[in-house]
C-alpha cells in the first residue's frame, strides 16, 4: 500500500483564527479513510487545502507521497486526479443530468481544445453506464436544478465518479439520504474501492464510516484527536467526549 | 482686441472715479487752506499750447503728490481726471474751467463760472497721458477713501514707476492702515530698492524678496541675473544666489505641501462617496450607481436650505453649511432608504440586475433634478468663512473651501468608524457583512439592517455634495462623474474596512491630482485605472483585505 | 434547448427583412416604398441587436456582464471610418477637417495601412479581439467577476472616451470624424448604399444569431452555463475557465467590433459618444428588457428599444429618460428574464387554464 496523499504539519487561518492546526494526516492507495469529528472541527477545510480551494499558512501536501502540491492550483489537482464532492450539493442547476455529466467526463485532459470539441457520442458510453450506477437513467433529460436533494448527491458522487479520480474526496456524502439510498452508496463505495485509488470519506453518520472505512481520523479544533479503526474510536474516552458522546 | 476692451474698462471705471472724485471736490472746495500748490500756475499749465508745459505741469503734479494736503490731493485729483476725461476748459487768456455734472466751475477756485463761448478742451498727448496715469494714480494713493481703490494706485505705480519721486511709497506706507496696500506698498520698495544705485539697497532689497518665497520673486530675481550690475558686484551676486536657492527650496516645498493639499481634498470628497458604497457592497454584493445622484441630491438639499434660510432667516443665511448638515443627512438618507425598500431589496441574489436598476433610479434621479430645477449650475451664496484662504509657504494656498471638504471628511470618517464599532446597528452590519445567513440564523433581522445602512451610506453620499457645493459645479448631472473613481476607490480598499476605503480614496485622490499637472487629466485617469488592474492581479482582495467568509 | 421555436421566428422575419429592404428601399413593390431615413434608421437598429447579441453572448451565456462594450463597438467604428475617410481623400483629394485643425498636412503615414478594405475589415476581425483579449486576461486571470468586472469594464470605456475626446490623440478629438465620400463605390447618403448597407447588418443579425444559437448549443455553450452556474466547480472538474471565458469574451468583442463597423457608415460620423458609459450601459439594459441567454431576447430588446427611443425623442425628449428608467426598473423587478419572461409565463397560465389542451414541452437535451 502506497501513501495517495500525505499531509505534513498543516495549518491553516482566516484571519486570526485558526481552523486548522500543525495537523498530520495521510491516506493510501487502495484503502477507504474515514474522517470524522464534530461541527467545525476542521474536516471540510482540511478538503479544502487537498483540493487547492484554501492555502495553508504552514505544512506540506504530497500527491504520491512525493509531489508537493503547494504550486498546482485547483484546475491543476483536479487534472492530477484529485476529484472532490462537496458538502453542499454543487451541481449546475442550468444543465440537464446528462449535461452536467457530459462535462464532467473528461477524455482530454491535456488539451481543453480537443475536450471541447470531443463529439457527443464518445462518451455517450461511460455516461450511460454511470447513469445506471447511480439510479438517474430516467431523469437524464431535467435540469439538475429541479432534482432533489439526494438527487442532487448522487448526481454529483457521479460526477466525481465519472472523472475516474485517483484520490477521491466525499464531504458527507449520504447526508440527507434515505437509510435506503445510504446502504446504495456503502455499496457503491465498496465497489469503487481499487488498488489505484483512495477514496477519503468526511462524514458524520458513524454506521456509514463504520461500513466503509478501513481506518478513520477523529478531528477536533483543528488537530487529530486519534486515528485507528472505527471501533477503536468508539471506545476511545476522548473521543467520546468529544465527539460521540454528545 | 483684449487691450481695447480693458482700456473701455478702464475709462468707464475713470468716469466713476472722476464723478465721485469731483463730489469730494466740491465738498471740500470751501475750506481754503494754505495753499502749497499754485493752481492758478497749474492750470495755466496744463492750458498751455506747449506740449512741453504740458508735460512739466503734469510732472510737478507727480513730484508734489507725497507732499501736498489732503484738500490740494483731492483738488489735483480732479483736475487731472477732468483733464484726461476731456473735461478740461481752456478759455483763450489761460483761464480753466472743469465741466462737472453739475454745471461748469472755475478750476481754481472751484466756483461756478461758465467757460467762455470760445474755450478749448485740450486733448491730452499720448506722452502726457501715459503721465497723467501716473499723476492720477499718485493722488489716489493718498487720498482714495477705498482700500481697493488704493491698491489699485500703487500696482499701477509699481508697473509705470519711472519719474515718480523717490519718497512716494515710504510717505504713503507711514499713513497707510490697510494691511493688503501696505504690503503692495513693501513689495513695490523691495523692487525699486533692486534697481536702486545703493549696493547696501539692493543687497537688503534682494533679501527681503528671498524672504518671501513666491512664484512671482523667483522670476524677478531670476531676471536679476541678467542685470550687468549684478555681474559686477561678488557680494550681490553672491547674495542673488542663495537669494534664489532659498526661494526656490520654499517654493519646492510650497508645491509639495499644494499638491498633498489637493489630493487630500480629492481624496475626501472620494472617500465620502465611497464610503457609501464600500459599506453597501461589503453588506449585500451590491454596487449602488446611484451613488453619485446621491451627492448630487445633498448638494440639491444644501442649496434649498440656503434658500429657505435666504427667504426667512436672512441673519442665518452665512451658516447654512451648517444648518444643512442634519437636513441634508436625513433627506438624502430617506431617499436612500425608499429607494432600498422600493427596489434594491428585491434584487439582493441578483447584483448584476442591481447595477441595470440602480442605473435607472439614477436616470430617474439626475431627470427628476432636471425637471424641477432646470440644468444650469446652482449658485450658491458662498458664505465668508468658506472663501479664500491662508498663505503657508511659497505658494501653498490653504483654501478654506478644501479645508472644509478635508474637515468634513475626517467628521464623516469618525462618525462612521464610531457608527460601525460603537452601536448596535454597527455590530449587525459588521455581523451581516462577515457571514449573512449566520447573522440571519442568530436574530439579527438582515432586512432592517440592509435599509439602515443603505440610509445611512446614502445620508453620507449627501454629505459629500454639501461637502462638494462650495468647491464643484453643482448641476443634475454632477454626480456621474464620482461612479466610477468611487468604484475604484472600493477595488482598492477592499470591502468591509472603513479604513481601507480611506486609504484608497486618498491614494487615488493623490494619484489624480499628482499626475494631472504633468500629463494631464487623461493620463491620470489611465494611469489611476492600470494600476488598480496592476493592484488586483498582484492583491484580488483590496489594499486591507476584510476578514470573513465569502 | 430553449428557444428554438423563438430562434426561428426570429430567424424567419430576419430572412423577411432582408428579402424586404431592397424590395421596398428601392419601390421595386407597385405602392410600397420605404423612404430612405426608415431604410437607414433600420439598419441602425440592426447594429444596435449584433451589438445586443453580443452582450448577450457573455451575460446570458457565461454571466459575465459587461459594460464596456460601447469600447468595441468604437473600436469597430473607427476603423471603418478610417478606412472611409483615406478612400475619400484618394476619391476627392480633400484633407479631412480635423487634419487641418491640428495642423497636418497630411495623414500619418500609418494610417496607409487602412486604404485597402479587406485590410480594414482583418483588423475589424482581430484588434479589438486582441484588446479584449490583453484586458480579459489580467482580469480573469486575477479572478475579477460580477460586479467588479462590470465596473472594470466600464471604466474602461470611459477611460477611452477620455483619451479620444481629446484632439492630439489624432482621431477628431471631440468632434469626431465625419465627411466619408463612398461606401463600396456608392455613394454616402445615397439610397442604394443605406439599402446595402441595411441589408448587411441584417445579414449580420441573422448570421450571428445562427451561428450563437449553434455555439451555445454546442458543448462550448454548456461550459459557459456552466461557468454562469458555479464556475469555482466548473475549476475543481479540471476546467482552466480562463481560456473559457477569453475565447467568448473575445468573440462577444469581435461581434461588436463588427456592428460598429456596420454602424458608423451609416450614421456618417463616429465620435467619442459612443464611448460615453451611458451607451454601454443601455446596450445592457436592451439585453435585460428583452432576455438573456438566448439571443433572440437581445435581439427584441434592441430593437423595442431603440424603435420606442427614436420614436419619443422626437415626438417627447424630457420624457424618454423616465420611460427608460421606468422600464428598466419594471423588467429587473417584474420579469427577471426580460420580455421572454412574458411568453413563459402567459404559457404557464394558459396551461393552468386548459392542461389538456397544450402539448407540454419537452426540455430537449
Ligand atoms: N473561508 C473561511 N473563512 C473563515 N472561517 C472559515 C472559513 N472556512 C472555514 N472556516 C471556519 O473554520 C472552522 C472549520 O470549518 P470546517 O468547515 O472545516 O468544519 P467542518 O469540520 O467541516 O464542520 P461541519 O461538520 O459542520 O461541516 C469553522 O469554525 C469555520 O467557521
Ligand atoms: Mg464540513
């Protein structure tokens, strides 16, 4: 098992607050990282810095464990393979389903040229196929807009999913889902486990961590509070203190 | 055609010159004091075919005027301006008559005498003229009741100075009391001493001229220079030297101090408006363009309260500046929030929209204005206190009028900075600025937040056009102009800091304003726009980046 | 996509227009003749729908509104009165006014390069694109949009109309420059070159309509919606929106740059007023009457206002602006999408009314 992306004595600030502290964390090709803690602890923006949406005020993230991701931009990470679903469902609301697919799709990483003038029906395919996946075949002509909520998540799983990341980033994926829909993306995320890919998993839902992951990282103010598996850290005193208890 | 229509000028204020000089002189006429003048002489003079007599009367005129009484001042007077103005009698035996308004007298005894059928009136030569200009220039130094009147005499004297008698403006600084005449009196000795033949005159001439550092000394004593005399004397040059560097250095100065002066009054009245702005974009995204019909409309209101007083408190009419304040604060600031209930808070998730609507509130404005006050610039009663201004160093102007822009900003600054950190209303703003939907979840009522402040930006907009009215034209379409820098001033400061906004509306003042003098008011404009593109690849934020959420 | 049926209608009498103007400009119809003012004041309106579509193009397609557009439309506009003004001077041998004012005695040597039209008509294609271009850099680049970008924009523009208010920057200062002799061999004025002229920049319309309603259908279209949308999220699937936005901010400037082209030559003078904000200002308020986002809006918008404008100037000049602004303030407030809002709408009563009745519309992929 490979390191996918390693985080060396993060910090980051807005303004004089500091969201998150001298923090340490890493996660490996072919494994399901959990992480979890309680509101405000620091999990959507240690996200935020994978991903290039915020820059640290100290500390280092390696792709590979070896590329330094500090000069990449946002644009640059997610052509690298880093792919990111958000905690507040963003997806175009102007554009149909398959629309919205469609441009997440990206057969041309190199060039956006030949990206733009890709013809329809290459990845017509793969489209197709991830529409089934995530049970929106019937509503691939509306516009994302009008879908539900949880529409909304799984439109969104599948555009991250369809772009075939190699760190693959989930803030509270099966929030606001049935316990039905919930099982459905356990069950996805367990297929899209592969030796090539690490998938990370913010969520607050334990069960759901508990299914997924194979080890989790229990964040608090800023700073790792304890890492190990799921059922260690439900009978860890301090994380129940902090965390689960409440 | 300049040079004729000020000689019309000139001889029409002579006209009023002559008849009030003839008033006093008819006034006076009966208390008959020793006589120093021989009139009769005098007249018999001027009366002479000779030109030469002409011209050694009209001289002994000049060359008595320091000494002569008060009466014989006022009776030389009015001779000669009869005699310019062709109002001079010559019967054939020498005898002289002057045509008064009021009926013909004898010019020497000033009783009423008809000219004989065969009088002449001369006309004076242009030689003899050029001297009458300096003989009734000289009297009028002495014996003009009006202190303007006077300090016109000396300049006059001071440009034509050759014949008159040495001891002319020492006499006439001994019984001068007004403080402007007496300081024409000084400078024009400064420039007689600089040609006097006495080293030890010229060398105290050339040092009282670099003690006062002025555009106007700096060139004299630049010509100086070429002055073979100069040349000759080490000691004078030697003094003409550092005559020149000191003055120069003030002057150096006096220019730095004006150009800081004039940018921080543009930068005031930037920043008034801006202000505005800057608080309404950092709370609701939005950009106001009405912003600017918002100073047009308190420039509006102050010229109405001016009005108003005029019509019924004529006393109070000097301080209506500051009887305008609150009413222009509150008027404006009701405008801003009818405007804000009416439309902006309809359109808060769509700021592009807000920029078509406020546009249009602001055509609607700038007609309204148009419709009922017509499109001409108001004119105001600018009061006393509020015109002129104070000399500092070299030519550095302190202008009351900028002073009261510069006064009134740091007001506006203090007040809204105590506004925004003292009172409730400003910890919602800050509140509702910094994270909106978590403001709105801990019971701050956004609503009411955004139309108070959207009163009070506008209210302050208002006071930049009371602010502006004694500086700017006030017209309906003044306010067009201040969009756009005012934006500016908000790229620059970055949103949500009060004191951001201020450094920017200073910065761009200076940019302006210092710029503008060497290449102009375009150039300053590009040059102004470059850099803030140049500001915002290098600092997309502002100048003070505001903290927060966004 | 939406509004295809109005892209045809539009389309339709846009094909009908051009088939109209020669018939009618030259009374070739036994009883129906156009007087010429009317052929010209048509044409006019054309430019001003190109320029509108133009607009559109960025605010509809990628929401990014400008309000220095009037820059490229005098961009455009100047160059073809450059060009029109050396032909006259080969034609007539006669020194334009503002030459002589300044005292040359000739024209600057450069200004050679306009002699030739297609010359002319390349740099109407390409300069101001490559403006646009070097101002749409540094400002994408450094993440300037919304509201910033639309005032960036704007004094931009009105930085311009500073710079050639003023005489020695050498194009007519403040009184412009006027007196062109020909256009394409006819003469200025003269009927048959304000029919031609008419007819191009309907071409134009119609042209830059198909060829829009293509662009934004195309994928390129989806990724400027896109951008309109989110387009933060737009980045974080790996998209540069840099070069996105530059190549239809570019082409939005080149569409202007030709209907200033088209225009000048009609009005017979360009000068810095149409640099004048104000004009930007209404070219948006044009596009936000009639619609966004799908051209067709623009193209009403420009010309229900511009018809309403030259109407009440003439006929009520103190009341046009508060018409204007009544207008503007009832379409932000009333219809958020413009006059297009109104056909929506009166369709979704008519469906509340008679469900059965109307075929509902599927929303094509
Ligand atoms: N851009 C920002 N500006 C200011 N504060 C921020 C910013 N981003 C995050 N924060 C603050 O940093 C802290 C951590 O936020 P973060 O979103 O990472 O928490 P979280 O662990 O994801 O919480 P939740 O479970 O509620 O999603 C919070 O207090 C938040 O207010
Ligand atoms: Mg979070």
């Amino acid at each position: 098992m490979s390191t996918a992306i390693a985080v060396e004595a993060l910090t980051v600030g807005f303004g004089d607050f500091i969201a998150i502290r001298d923090l340490s964390f890493h996660a490996d090709y072919g494994t399901v990282r959990g992480v979890i803690g309680p509101n405000g602890a620091g999990k959507t923006t240690l996200l935020d810095v994978l991903t290039g949406k915020s820059r640290p005020r100290r500390g280092r993230v390696l792709l590979d464990g070896t590329i330094d991701l500090a000069p990449l931009d946002e644009v640059a990470r997610a052509l690298a393979g880093i792919g990111r679903k958000f905690q507040k469902p963003s997806v175009f609301e102007a554009l149909s389903v398959w629309d919205n697919l469609d441009l997440a799709l990206r057969l041309h990483r190199r060039s956006l040229l030949r990206e733009v003038f890709a013809p329809a029906a290459a990845k017509a395919a793969p489209i197709a196929a991830l529409l089934e996946t995530i049970g929106l075949t019937a509503l691939r002509d509306q516009a994302a807009g009008t879908l539900s909520h949880g529409q909304k998540q799984w439109l969104e799983i599948g555009m991250v999913l369809v772009q075939e990341p190699k760190l693959l980033l989930l803030d509270e994926p099966v929030a606001g889902m049935s316990e039905e829909e919930t099982a459905h993306t356990a069950a996805l995320l367990h297929r899209l486990r592969a030796p090539g890919r690490s998938i990370v998993v913010v969520e607050h839902d334990m069960d759901f961590v508990e299914q997924v992951a194979d080890a989790v990282s229990v964040l608090h103010e800023g700073r790792t509070l304890f890492e190990g598996s799921m059922a260690e850290a439900r009978g860890n005193a301090q994380v129940i203190e902090v965390y689960i208890g409440r | 055609m300049i040079g004729g229509a000020a000689a019309s000028l000139r001889i029409c204020r002579l006209g009023l010159v002559i008849w009030g000089a003839l008033m006093c002189l008819v006034l006076s006429g009966g208390r008959a004091d020793a006589a120093a003048y021989d009139r009769a002489r005098l007249i018999g003079q001027l009366c002479s075919a000779e030109a030469s007599d002409v011209l050694h009367g009209l001289n002994g005129m000049l060359a008595e005027a320091p000494g002569g009484s008060l009466a014989d001042g006022r009776w030389a007077l009015g001779v000669a301006q009869a005699f310019s103005a062709k109002a001079l009698r010559c019967g054939p035996d020498g005898h002289g008559f002057l045509a008064l308004p009021s009926g013909e007298v004898d010019a020497v005894s000033l009783a009423p005498a008809a000219a004989p059928a065969d009088s002449r009136a001369p006309l004076p030569s242009l030689r003899a003229r050029r001297v009458l200009e300096q003989v009734d220039a000289a009297l009028r130094v002495f014996v003009a009741a009006k202190a303007a009147d006077r300090l016109d005499a000396v300049r006059t004297l001071a440009r034509h100075s050759e014949g008159v008698p040495a001891n002319l403006a020492q006499t006439a600084l001994a019984g001068e009391h007004d403080p402007e005449v007496a300081r024409a009196l000084r400078a024009w000795l400064v420039e007689a001493g600089l040609h006097a033949p006495d080293v030890a005159a010229r060398l105290a001439a050339i040092a009282a001229l670099g003690g006062d550092a002025r555009a106007q000394t700096a060139n004299q004593l630049m010509s100086l220079r070429a002055d073979p005399a100069y040349a000759a004397d080490p000691r004078v040059a030697a003094a003409l030297d550092a005559a020149i560097a000191h003055v120069r250095f003030w002057l150096r100065i006096g220019d730095a101090l004006s150009l800081l002066y004039n940018g921080l009054s543009a930068g005031s009245v930037l920043f008034m408006s801006a202000a505005g702005l800057a608080i309404i974009f950092g709370l609701m995204g939005v950009i106001n363009l009405a912003q600017g019909e918002f100073i047009m409309i308190g420039a509006y209101v102050t010229f109405s309260v001016q009005q108003t007083l005029g019509a019924f408190a004529p006393s109070w009419i000097a301080w209506y500046p500051l009887v305008a304040v609150p009413v222009v604060f509150l008027l404006t600031g009701a405008v801003g929030v009818v405007v804000e209930v009416a439309v902006i808070r309809h359109l808060y998730r769509r700021p592009l929209m807000t920029l078509l609507a406020t546009w249009a509130i602001s055509l609607l404005l700038i007609n309204l204005v148009r419709v009922t006050f017509g499109t001409q610039n108001l004119q105001f009663r600018t009061p006393p206190y509020l015109t002129g201004g104070v000399r500092v160093v070299g030519d550095f102007l302190v202008t009351w009028n900028h002073l009261f822009a510069i006064g009134f900003a740091l007001l506006a600054f203090a007040a809204t900075q105590a506004l925004l950190r003292l009172t409730d209303l400003g910890l919602f703003i800050r509140a509702v600025t910094q994270n909106r939907a978590m403001a709105g979840c801990v019971g701050v009522s956004t609503r009411r937040i955004d139309m108070a402040a959207f009163g009070f930006g506008a209210g302050l907009a208002g006071l930049g056009g009371l602010a502006l009215s004694p500086i700017y034209n006030v017209n309906p379409t003044m306010g067009t102009g201040f969009i756009i820098d005012s934006f500016m001033v908000v790229v620059l400061g970055g949103v949500g800091s009060l004191f951001g906004t201020a450094l920017a509306a200073l910065g761009i003042g200076l940019v302006n304003v210092g710029i503008e003098p060497f290449y102009g008011a375009v150039a300053a404009k590009v040059i102004a726009l470059l850099m803030i593109i140049l500001l915002i690849q290098w600092r997309p934020e502002g100048l003070i980046p505001a903290l927060g959420r966004r | 996509m939406k509004g295809e049926g109005s892209t045809w209608l539009a389309a339709g009498l846009l094909s009908l227009l051009l088939v109209l103007l020669p018939l009618l400009g030259f009374g070739l119809l036994p009883g129906l003749a156009l007087p010429i003012y009317a052929v010209n004041l048509a044409g006019q309106v054309m430019c001003f729908a190109l320029l509108a579509m133009a607009v559109d193009l960025m605010w509809g397609g990628a929401g990014v509104l400008s309000l220095g557009h009037g820059l490229f439309f005098a961009f455009g506009g100047y160059l073809c009165a450059m060009h029109l003004l050396r032909s006259a001077y080969a034609a007539t041998h006669k020194l334009p006014d503002f030459l002589l004012f300044m005292g040359h005695g000739g024209f600057p040597s450069w200004w050679r390069l306009a002699d030739s039209a297609p010359l002319t008509l390349l740099a109407v294609l390409v300069l101001p694109a490559l403006l646009a271009f070097a101002f749409g850099y540094v400002s994408f680049r450094s993440r300037v949009n919304g509201v910033y970008f639309s005032i960036i924009t704007q004094a931009l523009t009105y930085t311009a109309m500073l710079l050639m208010f003023r005489n020695d920057t050498g194009f007519g200062g403040n009184n412009g420059m006027t007196g062109f002799h020909a256009i394409a061999g006819l003469p200025a004025g003269g009927l048959a070159a304000a029919v031609l002229l008419a007819s191009l920049s309907t071409a134009a319309v119609l042209a830059a309509l198909l060829g829009g309603r293509a662009l934004l259908a195309s994928r390129f279209g989806r990724l400027l919606r896109a951008i309109r949308d989110d387009e933060p999220r737009l980045r974080f699937l790996g998209y540069d929106t840099l070069w996105l936005k530059l190549a239809a901010w570019c082409a939005s400037a080149t569409l202007a740059a030709i209907a200033g082209m088209l225009y000048v030559p009609q009005v017979g003078i360009i000068n810095p007023s149409l640099l004048d904000p104000t004009l930007s200002l209404e070219i948006a308020v044009w596009v936000a009457i009639g619609g966004r986002g799908g051209l067709t809006g623009a193209i009403l918008g420009a010309v229900l206002v511009n018809v309403l404008k030259f109407w009440l100037s003439a006929a009520a000049p103190t009341l046009w602006p508060f018409v204007l602004a009544l207008l503007v303030l009832l379409v932000v407030l009333a219809l958020p999408n413009g006059l297009l809002d109104l056909r929506n709408r009166s369709r979704a009563w008519l469906l509340e009314l008679a469900p059965a009745s109307l075929p509902r519309r599927r929303p094509a992929r």
